[in-house]
C-alpha cells in the first residue's frame, strides 16, 4: 500500500504549549521560543503574500547560497 506524501499543510500543525499553575506570562514565553525554533514567523512572513515561482526559486538559490557560504566559514574555522 502506498504512503501518503505529507503536505506543507499537515507540517504547520497547531503548537501547544501547557500553562501550569495559571503562569500565563511563561506560557506565552515559551510559546515564543517554539515558534522561534520551528521558524513559524518566517514561514508566516514568508506565505503573507503570494510568491512568484520566479521570484520562489530565486530567493531558494540565494539562500542556499548564504548556507554553503556559512558551512565553509565554520569548516575553515574548525581546521585552527
């Protein structure tokens, strides 16, 4: 039987955070800092507005570029 392929829809789950003891103020610090790490505000910035595949693929490269440039600085500096 086939596997179903997940869509970017079913990734972008709700996030829960637990407020324990009423603390509402570190729920929602802690909400932030999952956001944060899951990279949701990006995601969200990003998807605001519709993307040209043009403009999509361009803005791809450069940020695979920007990783490749950022691996090599940290591979140059792990050989000191």
């Amino acid at each position: 039987m086939a596997e179903r392929r997940k869509s970017k829809q079913d990734e972008l789950g709700p996030v829960e955070v637990p407020v324990i003891d009423n603390n509402v103020g570190r729920a929602i610090n802690q909400l932030k800092r999952v956001i944060g790490r899951e990279g949701l505000n990006r995601e969200l910035k990003r998807r605001r507005f519709y993307e040209k595949p043009s403009v999509a693929k361009r803005r791809k490269s450069i940020e695979a570029e920007r990783r490749r440039r950022k691996d090599e600085r940290r591979s140059r500096q792990s050989d000191f």
